[in-house]
C-alpha cells in the first residue's frame, strides 16, 4: 500500500467516526528517526517523518540537505533497521516563503516554488504548504489578509503539482493558525483555540483560491488543514489539550468533506490528551523537539 493510500485510509476512518491517527515524526536526527522506525517495526505501524522549510531546503537548509538529500538519508536508515519503504511515508512542513519572509513577495515566492518542487520531486508524499508569514512588501503593521495567504499557498500548490510526474501527485495540508515551529520561545499565559467560524471561513478561501487557478484535482488530495486546537509548549510550560474548549472547532471540522485536522506542538502531551485528540479527528499529530529533547537526555545518562 502507498503512503497516500495509508494516509487516505487514514482520513476515511477518521471522518467515519474511527479513532484514527498518526504521528508525525519532526526531525532530522539520526538517531530520533532511527528510534522512530524501531518503534514502527515493534507497533506494526507507519512511519511518518517530516523535514521543515528550515531544516531542509533547495539551498541546504540548517542540516545542509536538501528534499532528495534527506530522502535518501531516511532510506539508508530504513535500510539498516529492516523498515519496508512500504511503512515509511515522507512530508514536507511548513513549506513556503517562511525562509526568505525578509525578501520582497516575488523573490520570496519564487524560493519558496523552487522549493515545493524539489520536496514533491524529491517523492515526498505529504506536504504541508504554508503561506501564512508575512513578507518584505506586506505591511508589517497590519495583519495578513487570510485570502492572500490563501492565493500564495494555491501557486505553490499548482509548483508542486508540476514537480510531479502522473500517477505520483502529493496529498496537501493547508492552514496558516499554526504554532512557531518548534514550539514558543516565550511564556505565554494562554492559548487561543481556533474558532470554527474561522476555519470554516479558511477552509472556504483555499478551496476558492485552489479552484481559481484550477487545481480542482488538487483540491481532492487536500487530507487536513493545520489548527489551534490549545495545545503548545515552550521551555518551562506546556498548554495541555482541553477537549471541551475545542469542542466548537471539533464540531465544525466534522462538517467539512474528507478534511481532518493537523495539530502542531503536540510534544509533552499525556496520553489521555493524545487519545482525546485523536477521537475529535485531530487525526495528525506532529512532534519533535519532544523526541530530540529525550534522545539529548538519554546521552546525558550515559555520558553519567
């Protein structure tokens, strides 16, 4: 089975009422994916892992790989710890202008093709487009008009979309009501969740904007738009998931045709809170930082 077909399965299940999820792995360590595929082989699951638009890029990135770069580096693990390719599914995050958000809107927005092209070529089967910062021609004191956001994320869509040859195209995550990669830097007394108005109003701007440049076969591989859903973590706090504060936004992505929803920063969560998301249909669950953090605690034991 491929990986968009595990994925679709994934959604239908969901959108039946089936508690369905995945972890989606974050990380660019070694050993943390290593440790991911053991799991994966123990639990009989899928392997998610997902690179960020700063991590891995056409020009590098902060690993110094690119899409094809990391790819291959993934595989070479699989290899060596016995994971059949056919449990292992890659995505791209955060994926847009995020990298060159200094630059004027076309420089910025030609780096960020170029680099949704090299992650769908690259095989890449998942891919969370994200257009939601600002940039160098936007102005920096007023909020950005969810409908441009909408319009940039539909041209990197249709980049993606010419990367891929037929038969291979990407299953699509939209949403710009995300958490700072890699969790908030500063405490933070609260969490917004996001209101079911305002992903319904979302929802409704990049199905348009998609359709508009034509990418109605696209907008059938669109699987899950990223919310708030009140989860968050930062260096001395964690925001636990509260079910009944988002039982609106629950409510509403219950309404949209096969959309699940993706929630970002979902390291330190308990296992209860993990579960409950996953029964409200936040069917995606991201971590990272999380799993790197333990990966640095278990050197510090041995170093003991």
């Amino acid at each position: 089975m491929s990986g968009n077909a595990i994925l679709k399965e994934l959604v239908t299940a969901s959108k039946a009422g089936r508690p369905a999820g995945i972890c989606s792995v974050c990380s660019a360590n070694e050993y943390v994916i290593e440790a991911a595929m053991e799991e994966t082989l123990a639990s009989g699951g899928v392997c998610l892992i997902e690179a960020t638009a700063n991590q891995v890029n056409q020009f590098g990135g902060y690993t110094g790989m690119t899409p094809a770069d990391f790819v291959s580096f993934c595989r070479k693990i699989a290899s060596r710890t016995g994971l059949d390719e056919e449990w292992l599914i890659f995505g791209g995050d955060h994926l847009g202008p995020l990298v060159w958000s200094a630059e004027e809107e076309e420089a910025a927005m030609e780096k960020a093709e170029a680099l949704v092209r090299a992650y769908a070529a690259a095989g890449v089967q998942k891919i969370h487009i994200d257009a939601s910062m600002r940039l160098g021609s936007d102005d920096p004191q007023a909020p950005l008009d969810p409908a441009v956001v909408a319009r940039r994320a539909a041209r990197l869509c249709r980049a993606a979309e010419e990367a891929r040859p037929e038969g291979g195209l990407p299953l699509y995550v939209v949403g710009s009501e995300v958490p700072i990669p890699g969790g908030a830097t500063e405490a933070e007394d609260g969490i917004s969740v996001t209101r079911g108005e305002d992903l319904r109003n979302e929802y409704e701007l990049f199905k348009s904007a998609f359709l508009r440049q034509g990418l109605d076969d696209a907008w059938t591989r669109v699987i899950a738009v990223v919310v708030q859903p009140g989860v968050e973590f930062g260096d001395d706090q964690v925001f636990l998931y509260n079910r009944s504060n988002a039982a609106e936004l629950i409510a509403c992505a219950r309404t949209l045709e096969g959309i699940v929803l993706e929630g970002h920063s979902t390291d330190y969560q308990s296992a209860r809170a993990l579960r409950e998301m996953r029964e409200d249909g936040i069917a995606i669950l991201k971590v990272g930082p999380a799993l790197t953090y333990a990966f640095r605690e278990a050197l510090f034991a041995l170093e003991r």
